[in-house]
C-alpha cells in the first residue's frame, strides 16, 4: 500500500509514457490543462515532421528505419478514436449523453479491483512468512524485496509485449490470467492441509513470481489504454477520468490494507491466523477484476501494436559498442562513442539518445531512496509488531495496518505541497529547482530512518537478547518462606539476597565455555548450607526454582521462552506450589499444571484483561483473575499455598512492548514527504528532460531504479548481520552520502530542452556545432527564468 503514491499521482504519467514514447498527450491531460496537452501533441507532430524531412535526404540505408517508424505513426493515427471488433469501425458509446465512453467504467472498476488484490496480498506478507512459514525476520525480509523488485523489473517487458507484440487489450487479458493463477497458487500455499513446509514454500514462491509478471506487466497498460478511450477533443473530460482512475487505485489500496490484516487476525482458521482468506479475498477481487474487463470488450477502442522505442535505442547502443570495438587506429575518431552508430541510424536519434543518457547517469544514485522507502512493509511492519498497538481499552491495530498511514498522508501532502509549500518558496526567492527537491526529499527519507532508529533502540528495552555461544541466561524465582543466597562458583552473580517470591529485574549471564556444562551451585538460608546441581546449554534462557521441603531447599530447573510473539500475543506458564493437580483456562487456552511445584508448558495467549477465569483443583472449582497480558511480554504465574481459595503472584519475565505505535508516525509523516518531494518531481523531470519519442526510455530507467533499490536491501538484510537499530542508521548515512553525491552531479547538470531540437534545426539532423549550440541556447533560457516557472511541473527548465 506504501506504493500507492507513487501510482496513484503519476501511474498515468509513466504508464502511458512507457507503453507508448510516441505519444505523450493523454499522460499531462491528468494533471495539466488542455492547452498543456496540445502544445505536447504539437511537439510530437513536429518531432514526425522533422525526422520525416531528414528521412527524405538520407541514403538508402537510413530510411528504411525511419519510414518505418513513420509508417507506424500514421498507422497509429488512423486507428485512433475507432473500436475494432468484426472488422467494423463505429465511434465509443457515451455515458447517459457526456463525453465520457462507457468503456471507461469498466477500467475504473477494474483498477479498483487489481490494486486491491495487489496491496491486499502484499500488506499481510512479511507476517505471513514469519507465523506461517516459520523465517527468520532477516530472510523475510529478503523474500518481501526480492518480490518488490521482481514487480518493478516486469512493467518493462509488459510495455514491450504491449507495444511489440499484442497490443494492450490483449496484454492485460493475458497477464491478468497469470496474475490470477498467482493469486489461486499463493492462497492453496496458505492452507496448512496441503502439504507439507516444502510444498507450502514451493507454492507460495511459484504464486509470487507469477503475480510479479501479471502485476508489472499489466502496470504500463490499463491507465494508457484508459486514456486511449476519450475522443481527442475531449481533454476536460480526459483529465477528470484521471482524477477517477486516481481514486480507484487509492480507495482499492487503502480498503485492502485495512481489511486484509482483519481477515488474517480477525479471522480463525485451521487452528490460527486466517492466511488462507487473507490471500484468498484478494485472489477473488482479481478474478472480479478480470471478468469486467472482459466484460466492456465490446465497447473499447483497440489500437494496434505500434512498436516500442526502447528496442531501438538497445539497438542502437548495441551498433555503437559493437562498431567502437571493431574499429581500427587507422578509423577517424569520433567525438561521443554513439556516433559510431550513424553510419545506420539518423544523427538526430543519437543526438536524442546522447540527451536521455544524461539523465539516467543522474539516476545512478536514486535506488537508495526506494531501499529506505519500500522498507515500510518489511521492517517497518515487522518494528510495529514489537509495540504497543492498543488505542484506548478498545481498539488495537495490527502491525500490517499501519502501512496506510502513508496512502493516508499523500494525500494531504500533495495538495499541501502544491498549493502552500512550493508557493510561499517560490515567493521567498529561493531557487527550489526539480534536482534541488530531490535532494531534499532524500533527506526527509533518511530523517525518517533516523526516527526510526530512535524508536528501535527503546523498543529493544523491552526484549531480552538471546545469550551468546558459550553463555546462557538465568534468572531465579525465591518460593521458600525466607531470603536466600546463591553462590555461582566462578561469578559473582547473585551477590545479594534473593527476597521470597521477588519478580527478578533481568536475566543474568552464564559463562559456559562450551556447549554445555554442569555447575555445582551453593544455596544459603538462614546460616545453613544446600548444594544445586544443575546441567546449562548455551544459548538457552532458564529460571532456577528454588523451594523448601520438609528437609530444607530444593531446586529446579525450567527453560523459558524469552522471543516475543510475533502474532502479538502475550506468552503464559503457571507455577503451583499445590498439593493438588490445577487446570486452568484462560481465554480459549486450557493449562494443566502438576501438584508440588508442577511447572506447566508456555502457551500463548490474546492480549486483553482476564478476569474470572475458570481455575479447578481437585474437587473445587475457583474464579482467578489474571488482569492484563499485553503485547509482547512473556508471564509466569505462581499458584500460592491456601486451602480455601488459589492466590495468584504474577511475574513478568519479559517486559510487555511499552512503546506505543503512534511514536512511528513520524517516521511515516518525514518519509511521504520525501516521496512526494522526491517521487512526484522525479517523474516530472524526467518528462520535461526527455524528447518527445525518448520519454518511454526515461520511465523505464526510473521504474529499474525502483527495482535495484529492493536489491539493495535484500542484500543488506542477508549479509549484514546488524541489529535493527544499527541497520537503520546505515540506511540513513548511505542515504545522506548518496545525497551529497547526487546533488554534486546535479549542480553540473545542463538541461536541454527538448523542444529547442525543433526550434533551432527544423530541416537538418543535428551535429556537433549543433548540439553545442543548443546547450548554449538552453544556458541563456535558464539564466532568463525566475522562481515562478518551479510551480509549473511542465516548465521545469533549471540548473541546480
């Protein structure tokens, strides 16, 4: 759901951009105003123009990629605003006499359905592989972002399928199958009677990869074919169909990620969290997503597949490297390693891809942003179950439910940012330029994991840290009538009375030396002197038990369970100092627990106030109240020695999560406002930056930074081996450094617009004097600008 910014302001903006670089229209008819959208169609009829005029001079080896390309826009121009079924042609339906197709409400539904589907499945995931397939958090975590990844390297091979091979229609009817299939795969791997570990993991892996594919690869598909259904003079109407689409993907986000994380919890299924309802409600939605897209069928407009840009600036960069490393000394040099393509390709597509190589060697430093941002549903979410969720006496939230906040705040902050913060920056005279936003964006981000390493190092206060190799843990429980002191040989531990049935502060550390050892302990009460004899495994948590008999001290040995609950529950065990047998039942849990100083098994139990809860002890039968178990704490309770009733003493073994989870709101606030500095004017920088035919490429270099972003953190969460806090901070350092970087390579950044290439050389293609001129050009532009073009995300045209 975290993603959802990044969709919802901008999905029409790179979707469309990446299935289509030809046409840019539709994508600023969304957020910009008419006039806006003519000057970008009048610009792309003039880059066909143009190239069409240098086709016409060029020898015969030139044309034929160039009247290709032509051939293939006017191809796309006559198939525009024509539905294609049976071989007929006849203008879109209308909706109850507007301007608005009927067609579109099938795409709007559908969207709604997909994103809920996608965020749905995705919110309960980090949890999922924890409490049901039993990983560690580091290679969760390493899954989640490997996932992640895999959904952001996709959209491109969708685009190109789109464009090359099936068209759009086709595309998302093909990729909504297997993204369905995924879904039904993922949901039967939830279901604990199928199978065993191996095939539950095989199958949830399998259900993944293919939601992957079906998600990225529909992703630069359904907003572009949205916008291909409004007739081109229809831009008012084109431009709140965005604002339509924009809801859908929001509310579809939003829903799912508060109802997905009920159904898991909420919901009891075979014997535990609902994982099996949890997947499987998404894997429904998008079956529902699918058949109303098939159901409008009739109703689209089709066009054709029109080929895609990116192949042939890979070719053309594979033609340049190839010629460059065949070349001899005795070949004449050439001033920029693309030009030794030019002896197949026109100088002005070199000279546009020379442009868009620009930008993407600034896009070199921008993954670390999204190996911070896209943390929210891995380690955020997996913080958040370390804390306390409860607002008020009734209302707890889940871990997996606070990814909304960020969905949540874009929405406030967009407007806000729009409207009150870039005005009044603009009014002061300070020089906000698109770079100089980014830069601060990312560092809200690393703000962000800066509160959250606060936040980390308070909740670690409350978690006792398993022992070492060579060490265990102890902590002893005092149930004589009197003090007593214990001697460990070797250690002064322990050095001070041990008061009856005293609540230990802490665990103490047992040097062992090795993977285990016997330790004869000595036990003082009252002047006189016991032997313990107890054997320690290293790495274990223990509490030694010491009570009197007839003949004097005695002592016992229990292992403890110290790891919190990741289900956020609280963890339960009973001590009875009875001569009877006790079972108890404490929520849905049943303990029974031995006579004379029986110890019964840790259970987990619902974190809520128990009272009254059943408790029998041979004939008699007894009311106990146990008061609060809260999240996260580990208790033993001790059954007290009374005839006429059971008196309880509570011990809290492992401190309950005591930091709330409002204290993450900051991190959440810092981090969307990077995102929506960072994110919203990255993609406009990469429209304004971008030729009219290039701009596909640009999109597609911001989606791969995305995807290398979650490699990142798959890499660091599998090899660094750090503590949470200390991996929070090296998020936020790399991401600082990263900063200082990029905004070295953004102060020698030159932008050239894209539209000077039409101004400045209507009927020739460019060469060097020409390129050098439009830099120069372009310089005395951006001298000539004032603050007032930075609230203009078309007019972007600034140096750092």
């Amino acid at each position: 759901m975290y993603r959802t910014a990044l969709e919802v302001r901008n999905s029409w903006i790179w979707s469309r951009i990446l299935t289509n670089g030809l046409n840019i229209c539709y994508k600023r008819s969304a957020f910009s105003n008419a006039a806006q959208c003519a000057q970008s169609q009048t610009r792309e009829e003039r880059t066909w123009t143009h190239v069409k005029r240098s086709t016409d001079r060029c020898d015969a080896s030139v044309p034929k990629t160039l009247q290709k390309k032509t051939e293939e826009m006017e191809k796309r121009k006559e198939h525009e605003l024509i539905i294609h079924e049976n071989g007929n042609t006849s203008k879109s339906p209308k909706l109850c006499g507007t301007n608005y197709p009927v067609s579109i409400s099938f795409i709007v539904v559908n969207e709604f359905c997909e994103r809920f589907s996608y965020y749905g499945m995705k919110a309960v995931l980090t949890l999922y592989f924890i409490n049901y397939l039993h990983w560690d958090p580091n290679l969760s975590t390493a899954v989640y972002h490997a996932f992640s990844s895999l959904c952001y390297f996709t959209p491109v091979l969708g685009a190109l399928i789109a464009d090359s091979w099936l068209g759009k229609f086709k595309t998302i009817i093909y990729l909504s199958v297997v993204y369905v299939l995924g879904h039904i795969i993922k949901s039967v791997g939830a279901i604990p009677s199928v199978g065993d570990s191996t095939i539950h993991i095989v199958l949830s892996m399998v259900g993944l990869i293919l939601i992957a594919f079906g998600t990225g690869g529909i992703k630069p598909c359904v907003a572009a074919f949205g916008g291909d259904q409004f007739d081109e003079e229809h831009t008012n109407e084109r431009r709140k169909f965005f604002s339509i689409f924009y809801m859908s993907i929001n509310g579809g986000s939003v829903l799912s990620t508060l109802i997905t994380p009920i159904l898991r919890g909420d919901v009891q299924c075979f014997g535990g969290d609902c994982y099996a309802l949890a997947f499987g409600v998404p894997a429904i939605l998008m079956v529902i997503a699918l058949v109303v897209f098939i159901s409008g069928s009739g109703m689209y407009k089709k066009s054709p597949p029109e080929g895609n840009i990116l192949l042939d600036v890979c070719k053309c960069m594979g033609l340049a490297i190839k010629n460059r490393w065949k070349s001899s000394k005795s070949d004449p040099k050439k001033k920029h390693w693309l030009d030794w393509a030019e002896d197949k390709y026109p100088r002005r597509l070199i000279h546009e891809i020379k442009m868009v190589l620009r930008v993407l060697v600034l896009y070199i430093p921008l993954p670390m942003f999204w190996a911070l941002f896209d943390q929210q549903g891995s380690r955020w979410t997996l913080q958040a179950t370390r804390m306390n969720m409860a607002f008020g006496s009734t209302f707890v939230l889940k871990p997996d439910q606070m990814q909304m906040l960020n969905a949540l705040l874009i929405l406030v902050f967009v407007p806000i940012f729009d409207m009150g913060v870039y005005p009044l920056i603009g009014l002061c005279r300070i020089n906000l330029t698109p770079l100089k936003k980014m830069a601060v964006g990312m560092i809200f981000a690393a703000l962000a994991f800066g509160s959250a390493t606060l936040v980390e190092v308070n909740v670690t206060k409350t978690v006792v840290e398993p022992a070492p190799q060579g060490q265990c843990l102890l902590q002893v429980y005092n149930l004589a009538v009197s003090d007593v002191k214990l001697n460990i040989p070797g250690s002064n531990l322990f050095s001070q009375p041990i008061k009856s049935y005293e609540d230990p502060p802490a665990y103490q550390h047992i040097q062992l030396g090795g993977h285990n050892k016997t330790i004869n302990m000595a036990v003082t009460q009252n002047e006189i002197l016991y032997q313990c004899v107890q054997t320690f495994t290293e790495q274990k948590a223990y509490t030694l038990v010491l009570h009197s008999n007839g003949s004097g001290i005695v002592c016992q040995l229990a292992t403890d369970n110290i790891h919190k609950s990741e289900k956020m529950e609280a963890y339960l065990r009973f001590i009875n100092t009875r001569s009877e047998a006790v079972n108890i039942t404490v929520g849905a849990v049943d303990f029974y627990v031995p006579a004379d100083y029986g110890i019964s098994p840790h259970n987990s139990v619902e974190r809520k106030e128990y009272t009254n809860d059943k408790c029998t002890s041979g004939s008699q039968n007894f009311l106990i109240t146990l008061g609060l178990l809260d999240f996260g704490a580990s208790y033993t309770v001790i059954l007290k020695r009374d005839p006429g009733e059971i008196i309880l003493q509570k011990m809290e073994d492992v401190k309950a999560n005591n930091v709330h989870i409002a204290w993450q709101i900051p991190q959440y606030v810092l981090i969307t406002a990077g995102e929506v500095m960072f994110s919203i004017t990255g993609l406009e920088f990469s429209y304004s930056q971008a030729p009219a035919n290039m701009k596909s490429v640009l999109q597609a270099g911001w989606l791969l930074t995305v995807a290398f972003g979650n490699v990142i953190v798959l890499i660091v969460a599998e090899g660094a081996g750090l503590d949470q806090w200390m991996e929070f901070l090296l998020f936020a350092g790399l991401l600082v450094a990263v900063c200082i970087i990029f905004s070295i390579m953004a102060y020698f950044y030159t932008y050239v617009d894209p539209d000077e290439l039409d101004k400045l050389f209507p009927d020739k293609t460019v060469n060097d004097e020409d390129e050098d001129n439009l830099k120069k050009n372009q310089k005395y532009h951006m001298d000539q600008t004032d603050n007032s073009m930075y609230l203009n995300p078309i007019e972007k045209r600034t140096k750092m």
